[in-house]
C-alpha cells in the first residue's frame, strides 16, 4: 500500500529535518506554498481514491472503478497549469482530472456512489465524471472515444476566435484506436487548440505498450504532425513546467501539441482486474512504488529543500484524510435519485409533436 | 411557392439557418470546393467562407466526434456523411458520444447538432453503397431521426432539425436529390416543419400505407394503381421517426383497419417492426388483419440489375400486400 | 410401422369423446377394421375402428376418460415395437393433428353458399370454431362483434383459415345472425332443394328481426284441431291392423299428416342460411325423443312418401335405439322440420324451440275430449292443440298459418288427404 510506504518513508527522513531550516523558501520557482498545495492536492487525489477503493470493496460503489493511484502527477501537472475557462476531457479513469479541474469531492464521491448529489446526478458513475462549468468535458467509457471531441472542442475555440485551451488525456492504448490518428491529423491540419496527454502507464489493460506498437508512445503521432514530447509523469515539477510551456504556444496560436507523460498504475486496470499477475509481477509493482510514487518524488524532494517538516505533512494528510471522509460521508448522506429521474436528460428537447420514448407507460 | 428541386431545398434550409445563426457551421468530405458530392452545398463556401463550410478529410468517425465535440461548448454542426453508408465508422461517435451525452453528464451537456446526408439503395451501386441505415439510428435514445420525402419537407425539417437541442440524424433520399416540389418561397417568411409531425400524402379509407422516406413515393404510386381497382389508401409519410407521430399511425389504422409498413431497409428489426408493435399495442381491437411490411430483401444488395430489381420493395409487392390486409387475395 | 388411434369426430358436432368401454385390452391382435372402443359424443354412443392391424400396444385413455378430437388415446404398434418415443413424440405434435381433424370433419359439412368463392380451399374448409372453442377473429370482428351483441361462432369467417374479419361482422349485422348453421350432412341432389336469394326486404326484415328478440325471432300459431274424425280413422286402421299386432299411435298420424302439408308448403319447409333461404323439395322430418340425458331428434326420412305404418315402424325403431344411443349420425341429421310431441305427458300445448339451420318445429299437445262450442252449442270432442314455432327470417305469419290450416283439415278431414 502507498500509505504504508509514505508513512515510512517519513519516519526515515524525520530525524533530518529540523536542521535544513531557513534556507531558500522556494523551489524551481514554485513558491512554498504553491509546493504545499501540490502536495496536498496530490495526497487528497491518493486518499480519494483510496476512499472509493474501500467504498467499493464494501458495494458503496458498483460497475466499472478505475484508480488513478500512482498517476497523481499527471493529473494535477496537465491540469495545474490550465486556466479556469480551459477544458479537459478524459477517459473513463477520471475522478482526480475531475478533482483537479475543480470538482469538489463530495459530488464526485457520491457519483461513484450512484447518488442524486453526485455531479451527473448519479447517471453517470465512475466513468462518467463531468464539470461542464468547470470546463471539465468529461470521462468517456470508450477507447479513444474523447480525442475528436477534444478536437471539437478545441475547433469551437478557433471558430470563436477564443485563447483557450484544451486538454486531452488518454491512454497509451488509445493510440492505437482510429480517432486517435484521424483527430490528431485533423488537429494538426486545422491547428486546433489541443494538447494531448498519453497517460502512459506502460498497460492497456493488461497489455504491454510494446507488445501491440512497434514504435514507442512518444513516435506514434509522427505521422499527423502534431510536435511531441515526452515527460517523467510521476515528476510532478517537471510535469507542470512542460504543460506550461506548451499551454502558452497552444494558446499563442502554434496548433496542437502531443506528451508522452510516463507514469504507472499501482492498482489493477479496474476494482474487478488483479493489480498484478500473468502481464507483470508482484515485484515490479512493488519496486515501482518504492522507486516511483510521484507523492514520494515531491515529498522527498521538498524535504531535502527543507520546504517541509513532518507535522506539516501530518497535518496535510489529516486535513485531507477529513476531506475525503465529509466526502463519503457526503455521498452516503445523499438519497439515491428519484425514479421520475429515469427519463428526464435523455433529450435536451422534448418536441411539442410525436413520441420520444417508446415504453413509459409500462415503467 | 416555386418548384425547386429536394436538392435546392436542402441546400435553402442551410443557407438559412447558417445566415439566421452564426454558430451554425457545416463539414464533411467535399461540402466546399466541390460543392458537395451531390452539391447540396453548392454555393455555400462563397456565400459563408472556409471557416464555417469545411472539406474535411476522409474520416468519418473523426470529424463526426469533432461535431460532437464542438456541440459539445454551443456550436450547431451540420456534419454531412457522403452518404449514411460510410456512416458505420462514425456510429460509435453518433451513438455513444452524441446520443448519450446529455443522459450521462446528468443533463449538463446537451450536443445540438444534424449528422445528414443520403441513404437507400440507388442504382447498381452494390451493397456496401445501397444500404438503408435508418434502424440503426432509429433505435439509440438520445437521438432524434428525420425523413423528408419531398422537397418541401426536406427545407422545412432540415431547419428543424438544426434548431433542435439534440442530435438529429437527418437522412435524404439518395434517388430524390432531383425531385421537384413547390417549397415556399424564402420571402414568404421562415419555413420551418416541426419533427414529429407525419403528413397523410393521400387519404382513403380502405387500407393504411405507412412509409417514410424515398419509399413514399412508391406508396403514392401503388395507391394510384388501387384506386383503378377501387381502393382507396391512405399514404401517411412519417417524416420523423424519432420523434414519431404516433397519433396519425393511430388515426389511419382506426379509420382503415388495416395497415402495411413499405420500407427501404431489411425486414429483421426494421422500422416496421417498430410501427407494427406500436400499432398492435396500441390499436388492436382495430385490426382488422395483421399488418404487413414490405421491405428490401433479406440479402445484401446485388449488383446485377434484375436481381437489384428483385430486391428492392416494390410497387408490385405492395399492392399484393394491400390486397392481402384487404383479403382479397 | 405403428398406427396412432385418435379420439375421432364420430359427430359432426363432436368436439370431444368420452371412451365408454374398451373392447380390445392392451396386447389383443387388432385388424384394421375392428370396433376398438365405444365412444360417447354429444349424441350417441358410436364405434371407434381400427386405422390399421397389428398388437394394440398402449391404451391412453382408460375408459370414463375424456379427449378432444383428434387426441392421441392409443397406438396399434408391431409386436414388441418400443413405442414410447413415438407416443411422447405425437404428444408434442398432438394439437396440430386434431385441428386438422376436425378441419376435416367440418369440411365434410355442407358450407354455406360462398361469395368470396375464389377463396382457396384450403381456406373455406379450415374450422370456424376451433375445438378448443376459440374463434379465429381478427381484433377488430372481435370487438365489433361484441359491440352488436353478436355470437363470434355463429359468424361465418371469410379470411385466412377461416378467420372471422370486419366485413363477416358487417355482413351478418346487415342479415340478422343465426348461431351458426349446422348443417349436418350433405344434401342427397340439387334438385332436393331450391335457394330462393334474399330480396333486400327480406334482408331487412331478418335483421329487425333478430334485433327485435334473439339470434331466431320466433313466433308462435297455434291451432286447436277437432280430432273426430283422426280418431276413427285411427280406430279403424288399427283394426285392420289387429292381426298384425301392430298400432299406429296419433304422433305417427300428425307425423303423417305434418309431411303432407309441408310438401304442400315448401315455404315452411326450408332452412335459414344466413344468407339465402333454402327450400326443401324433400321432407325430411326430425321428431324429437327424449333419452336418458337429454333429446335426440332422429330423422324420418322423405316422410311425405312413406306410409303410415312405415312411418310408425321407423319413428319406433329410431326412438328405440336413440335411447340405447345407438344411432348413427346421418340417423339423427338432416331434418328439413321438426316435430316435438309432448301429449303423452298430459301437455295441453307448449311452445317449442326452433332447431337451427330449421324454421320451423310444431309442438303437439295431449288429445283430450273438451267442451266446445259448435253451431251455438256446447259439444264434447276429442280436441288436440298444435303451436307451430316459426323463424320469421324464414316463414311469415300468414305462411304459418296457411300451413297449420292445410294440417288442421288433413287431422279433421283424414280422407281428404286421399284427394
């Protein structure tokens, strides 16, 4: 468990912490503050998750719930450097994109639960999380299914004459999909304000990228002519400075841009798949969560600057820890959705002739 | 009123609505330079300009997910499909992205916007190209599906259509692009048919022909030909099958007791499947013989010209079916 | 090769059998042919034969058991033939064979003049009511029916499988209904009858009709007959008799007498077909016998030809074996008019209930002495009273009672009858 190690590491490093203090309150030129928020930010994105998995092993939580434990960093470093009115849309692992572009986790939580208080009224579920206020277009539940209505989102901007921007996540499978080459071509074509975000995680399920690609992550938009990147998605610095730099030449009209952000899953591909097994070993799980926790890279890193002490890391984790708890308490206390609720947000429109749904009387 | 071509009435319908709402915008394969592949957009380009009439590549699914998308934030796009029989690419975009949209987003995203272009059967096209998709589209909730038939119609649906919240797949007769109408005149104010609203192309009072799409003309041809006999049928055109008009399917079996779907598409799960079930729950006790449908045949189109012949639904084959609801045969 | 014994449609009307008794038991060597067992239908107790030879494997329904037509109760198999696919397989198929076999058994009856006569055979023959007394109606008949008040069964249907459908509904709406005819066996020649076409007034008077009182507007004509001279002419015949030992009774005289008049009266003589009116030229009388459980009516055939002591002899005989339910179908179908005679239970006079497809049925009261008055005096004669019930579709009052006059002076002018 990631809380077990975070715990340890913590001890470890306990003992030489008081001695760094007074030194340069600044880190890569993200202030203290900003450092703590990310952090906390980070740690309320693990405890959340952490929450559904418990929400789920008890049935609080049903269907398809896929963790985003060990890809925290790519979360907040994409979505950080975005501003409010920016868009982002992702693939069905999309609780913490949710948290991150500003949805408050009790309606998050209690649309894993199903509940009237969750953000899509409970309709959506795990997969389905939307902010559309936010600007947080969504979770999609197919394969590759939101990168041409990035595209579309990202033509509304041009066609507006806008200066916003919008972010794309998928997954590394996802690049093999149709949509993938026909949006990015698209993209590049009509210098759409898009920047997609491979969340590479190495595993389409429970496939090996190299298995099922010839060329790595990074090589596969080559061919439209959407400019690549690639990035240590667990280091969240070096995550935020990319995306901020590609956030001001998409925004300055450059047309769309493409990250490999390198990352891991430390859980299975959903709450019903083996976190290891025939596709990668127990061994390797573990090595990556000591080696590379991306709530570890920062913690660390921001110990060695002396920019955090251990009380305040414990009182990050307890203040996030309540956070998470009001939050499932939050979607246990909201009331499933009414039954009137069944038909309505199927269409935008009911028209004043004819016949929409064929069943109603029988319900 | 001027006659004027299904074609040129299309192509009114968009230049209105593109004139009269600045977020509406059109794309899909040839729409601009070349006019459109059976010009429905001739003209458009020049009037409206490259930002808001666009070629886009050959990838159905991609620029049909980037309508969504865009409709997604308030845009309207008019996505044209070459013709519904490319349209397969796309359906997991029309189907999982534009149709349950709103549902899922708990109703905070609606995707207002026309997927169009032809489907049906045309002429020795063979059968990848002459294929009847209504069904398909017909069947996700979510989704709105319009037919016109006739010139008239296809203007005052099309605007329709794009003024409605939802997405609507609004599918032309292949055959009819040449068909004649009188349409009213664009001076005459906004001509605008509501979806939902099926109009009876014929009235009699002894058998029920209900059809929709390129089909009601071989209905209104096979009435003619009854009426030698001495039947009389009523040919109601759908117009709209999601919404449908459930109310005139209704009015026309009461008043005639007997009915016969006539449909472009295969039998299995067509739309007359649909019609026959609303009519047997719902008008039953006014059976008077169990409705029949007449539909292409249960093959994928053949090439060969007698056996295409063969497959099509026909004048023939709906007049036997008329008289067979009529028991006269 | 095993042969399947079905409950068969031993009456044209039989929609099920009750086997009475066994006459071959499990293992008996059988010959096509040979009386298997005694059913009872809803008329008599008949034969079932043997379809084909072999050992009589397997008894399906023990006797007292009932089965609708066409039921799987037997199978006639080889020796040591394992029989018990074939069984479970014939009881999966079972319904289909008997809605054919009781297709057949309608085909065999006398349709009702069609119209619609392009229509497939297949189609006329196929049951209007099938044994499970389900209608083949489309929805709308159905309601349309139910909204006239009209009996589904008694609707000839002209579609599909004889599928009763709107205009069927519309057409027996426009006629006046009738439960449905039943015509039991078929007619001996054309010339033995005559269709008279309905004209549009009488169309118009079946349909007020019916509207007025029941599927068969009755009416009832009653006569009161002087008997004196009837009685000596019995008396007389029967002396001549003596030597025979042979009696003829009163009834067998009226029977007589009411096949003379009909053939004088081929108007009374007639049945209602829903759309035509068939007049008889041959007068076939149906006299009714009560049985055990209920009434038969045997048949006298060309009655008006027949002699007073054949007549007797054939009414004796039928009755006799009515009672043992012995009479075979074509004994106790096809009257053309039928007589019910209940005077020698004392009945002064009664009204009896028409037997469709006939238009007629005369109920015969007791013979008794009774005070009348004659010329201004009170005299004592032997009187008997006769209600004739008539179909009015069919027989018009004044018809009625020219008839009952042309009967009345044949009972009290019995000589006459010679002229």
């Amino acid at each position: 468990m990631a809380e077990t190690q975070t715990k340890k590491s913590k001890k470890d490093k306990a003992g030489t912490k008081s001695s760094n203090a007074g030194k340069e309150e600044s880190l890569e030129g993200f202030s203290k503050e900003e450092l703590h928020s990310f952090l906390r930010e980070m740690l309320l994105y693990r405890r959340f998750e952490e929450k559904a998995e418990e929400a789920y092993a008890i049935g609080k939580i049903g269907g398809f719930c896929h963790l985003h434990i060990g890809q925290e960093a790519v979360a907040l470093g994409f979505i950080g450097p975005l501003r409010e009115d920016d868009y982002v849309f992702t693939s069905y692992r999309d609780h913490t994109q949710g948290l991150a572009k500003g949805l408050k986790s009790g309606p998050v939580m209690a649309e894993l639960y199903g509940r009237e208080g969750g953000v899509s009224g409970g309709k959506g579920g795990s997969m389905h999380i939307f902010g559309a206020e936010l600007g947080f277009m969504g979770g999609h539940g197919i394969v590759g299914g939101q990168i041409p209505l990035a595209a579309g989102v990202g033509w509304a901007i041009r066609y507006r004459g806008e200066d916003r921007v919008c972010l794309c996540y998928l997954g590394d499978a996802a690049v093999n999909q149709g949509a993938f080459h026909e949006a990015l071509n698209m993209s590049a074509v009509w210098k759409l304000p898009v920047i997609y975000v491979v969340e590479n995680n190495e595993y389409g399920m429970g496939t090996h990228f190299e298995r099922v690609s010839a060329l790595p992550v990074v090589d596969r938009a080559l061919g439209t002519g959407v400019p690549a990147h690639s990035v240590d998605g667990q280091d969240l610095i070096a995550t935020w400075k990319l995306m901020d730099e590609l956030v001001g030449k998409v925004r300055s009209g450059e047309g769309p841009q493409y990250v490999d952000a390198r990352t891991y899953r430390f859980k299975g591909h959903s709450m019903s798949d083996p976190v290891h097994g025939v596709y990668r070993t127990k061994d390797e799980v573990e090595e990556k969560k000591k080696s590379d926790d991306p709530i570890i890279v920062l913690r660390d890193r921001l110990f060695d600057a002396d920019l955090l002490t251990e009380e305040e890391l414990n009182a990050m984790d307890a203040d996030v820890m309540e956070e998470v708890d009001e939050a499932a308490e939050f979607a246990e206390n909201s009331p499933f959705p009414a039954e009137e609720e069944l038909y309505t947000h199927t269409y935008a429109e009911i028209n004043e002739h004819g016949r929409l749904f064929f069943d109603r009387r029988d319900r | 009123m001027a006659t004027i071509t299904y074609r040129e009435a299309l192509n009114q319908a968009l230049q209105e609505e593109m004139e009269r709402d600045e977020s509406v915008f059109l794309m899909g394969e040839e729409v601009a330079e070349y006019d459109g592949a059976y010009k429905v957009t001739k003209g458009l380009l020049d009037e409206f300009g490259d930002r808001r009439v666009v070629d886009s590549p050959i990838s159905e699914l991609g620029f049909a997910g980037l309508g969504v998308g865009a409709a997604m934030v308030g845009l309207r796009p008019v996505i044209e499909f070459m013709t519904f029989n490319f349209a397969f690419l796309a359906l997991d975009q029309v189907i999982n992205s534009a149709a349950k949209m709103y549902y899922m987003s708990g109703g905070q995203i609606p995707v207002p916007m026309v997927f169009r272009g032809p489907t049906g059967a045309a002429l020795q096209l063979a059968a990848q190209h002459s294929h009847a998709c209504d069904t398909y589209y017909a069947h996700a909730p979510g989704l709105k599906l319009v037919r016109p038939a006739t010139p008239a119609d296809a203007k005052g649906l099309l605007k329709a259509s794009i003024r409605d919240e939802d997405p609507v797949v609004f599918m032309e007769g292949e055959m009819l692009y040449n068909l004649k109408g009188e349409v009213p005149d664009p001076e005459d104010g906004d001509f605008v048919i509501p979806l939902g609203v099926a109009d009876l192309k014929r009235e009699g009072d002894d058998v029920s022909i209900i059809t929709h799409g390129s089909t009601v003309h071989l209905a209104l041809q096979a009435a003619k030909k009854l009426e030698k006999d001495g039947i009389e049928a009523d040919v109601l055109d759908l117009r709209s099958l999601r919404p449908l008009d459930v109310d005139a399917i209704l009015e026309t079996v009461r008043k005639t007791n007997r009915a016969v779907y006539l449909e472009e598409g295969w039998p299995y799960v067509g739309i007359g499947s649909q019609i026959v079930a609303t009519i047997q729950e719902e008008a039953f006790d006014h059976l008077d013989a169990p409705v029949l449908r007449v539909c292409q045949a249960d093959v994928p189109m053949p090439y060969a010209k007698n056996l295409e012949q063969k497959a099509k639904p026909s004048v023939d084959l709906l007049i036997d079916a008329c008289n067979r609801v009529l028991y006269r045969s | 090769m095993a042969t399947k014994v079905h409950m068969e449609a031993l009456s044209p009307t039989m929609e099920e059998g009750q086997v009475v008794k066994w006459l071959k038991s499990e293992g008996d060597k059988v010959a096509s042919g040979d009386v298997l067992a005694e059913i009872e239908t809803d008329k008599a107790t008949m034969e079932l034969v043997a379809r084909g030879e072999g050992i009589l494997q397997k008894i399906l329904l023990e006797e007292g058991g009932t089965a609708a037509v066409g039921a799987l109760i037997g199978v006639i198999g080889e020796d040591g033939e394992d029989l018990s696919d074939f069984v479970a397989e014939e009881e999966e198929d079972d319904a289909p064979s008997a809605e054919a076999e009781s297709a057949e058994t309608e085909a065999s009856a006398e349709p009702a003049p069609d119209e619609d006569a392009e229509e497939s055979a297949e189609e006329r023959e196929a049951p209007r009511a099938e044994r499970d007394g389900r209608v083949k109606a489309s929805p709308l008949a159905r309601r349309l029916a139910e909204e006239e008040g009209l009996d589904l069964s008694s609707i000839e249907g002209s579609g599909p499988g004889g599928r009763v459908v709107k205009r069927d509904v519309e057409k027996a709406v426009d006629e006046g209904v009738t439960p449905a005819p039943s015509p039991t066996t078929a007619p001996d020649s054309e010339e033995d009858y005559v269709d008279v076409s309905l004209s549009q007034m009488r169309k118009t008077i079946a349909k007020r009709l019916v509207e007025s009182i029941g599927p068969i507007p009755h009416f009832f004509l009653t006569v009161d007959v002087d008997m004196s001279r009837t009685v000596q002419a019995r008396a007389r015949i029967n002396k001549q008799l003596e030597k025979d030992g042979f009696k003829v009774s009163f009834n067998d005289i009226v029977l007589k007498a009411t096949a003379m008049a009909l053939r004088k009266h081929p108007e009374c003589n007639a049945h209602w077909l829903g759309d035509a009116v068939r007049q008889f030229n041959r007068v076939h009388l149906a006299v009714a016998v009560a049985i055990e459980d209920g009434l038969i009516t045997p048949v006298v055939r060309d009655a008006d030809r027949k002699g007073l002591v054949e007549i007797s002899t054939e009414v004796r005989e039928l009755a006799g074996r009515a009672r043992e339910k012995k009479l075979k179908p074509e004994e106790y179908s096809g009257g053309t008019f039928s007589v019910s005679n209940l005077g020698m239970f004392g009945v002064e006079d009664f009204t009896a209930v028409i037997n469709p497809p006939e238009a007629g049925i005369l109920a015969v009261g007791a013979l008794e002495e009774r005070a009348v008055v004659k010329d201004g005096e009170v005299v004592v004669e032997p009187r008997m009273k006769i209600t004739m019930s008539c179909d009015h579709r069919v027989i018009d009052g004044a018809l009625g009672a020219q008839f009952l006059q042309t009967l009345t002076g044949i009972l009290e002018e019995p000589l006459a009858a010679l002229i």
